[in-house]
C-alpha cells in the first residue's frame, strides 16, 4: 500500500492547503499508517521540515517549533490511503 501512495509538490501543497491545525485531542480522529514522505517547505518566511502521513496527518517542524495539521474534509481524499473517521468531524 505504501509503494502505491505519493504526492507530487503540486498534490502536496494541496494537501496543505486543506490541511487544519490540529488542536489538543484532535490527533486522535486519524489513524496512523506507516507511509510517509518527507520533503521541506517554505512558509511564513521559514524553511519548516514536513512529514506527511498517508492517513491525513502533517507535522512541520522548525527548530524546537512543531506543528500538527490534519487534511479531513471530503477534497482532502486523492492524496491519503486513509480518510479520518468521520466521528470526530
């Protein structure tokens, strides 16, 4: 399943761009699966560390900062394996 899942730049930003913060508790509306990829980016006037998970989850990191992002509405599903369960949305 992982072989079979990847994200151009253009699929990637995308995600991004769908992608919400996630507060405390939140995490745990997406499962976790072990495909990931990894790349950097530049926002904000910062050059942050990504991670994407294929079941919609995203951590940026710069320095000592991290940031959770998940990607869980509808728009959001060509680019996981997996979509959040929908009890938590």
């Amino acid at each position: 399943m992982c072989k079979a899942w990847s994200l151009d730049a253009g699929q990637a930003t995308a995600f991004f761009r769908l992608s919400k913060p996630l507060g405390e508790g939140e995490l745990h509306d997406f499962a976790w699966l072990p495909c990931t990829i990894e790349g950097r980016v530049q926002a904000s006037g910062r050059v942050w560390n990504f991670e994407i998970n294929a079941a919609g989850t995203s951590i940026w990191r710069d320095g000592d900062e991290a940031l959770l992002l998940g990607c869980a509405q509808a728009a959001c599903e060509p680019f996981v394996v997996l979509m959040p369960d929908a009890r938590g949305q």
